[in-house]
C-alpha cells in the first residue's frame, strides 16, 4: 500500500491497516506518543494524545527523511 492509499482512507481502516504493519520504533513528543510501522514500503506514524492515549492523527511516507526523530535516539557502541 502507497502513503497516498493509506492517508484517504477513513479511520477505521487506517487502524486495522496498522494492526497488520510492523513495529519499529516509538518517540515522544511534547504532546504526543508516536509509534512507527512499516508496511510493505510505505511507513506509518500514528500520534497518540500524552493525556488521553487516544490516536489523534496518521501520517504515512515512503521517504526515509521522515526517519530522522527516530534516529536520534539510537546509540552506536564503537
């Protein structure tokens, strides 16, 4: 599925897409909880609310640019 297919979806459907996406990753922001999926080529956020736990918003990409705030928590031991 394309980021374009993903984002005109409705809501149900965007949530039961994600159930069927990998885990990657989770960052937080300073009013929300973000966790990372992938499917197929295309990465899903979903935004959680930091009070209420209930999603607020998707965003889905094919850029890996999009992956930067997730990268800066990653520690390399050399």
């Amino acid at each position: 599925m394309r980021s374009e297919e993903f984002n005109n979806l409705d809501y149900r459907y965007k949530t039961e897409t994600v159930l069927q996406a990998d885990f990657l990753a989770d960052r937080f922001t300073e009013t929300a909880y973000v966790r990372l999926y992938n499917l197929d080529s295309t990465y899903i956020e979903v935004f959680f609310d930091n009070r209420s736990h209930l999603i607020i918003h998707f965003r889905a990409f094919e850029h890996t640019l999009f992956l930067m705030p997730y990268l800066e928590d990653i520690s390399l031991d050399i």
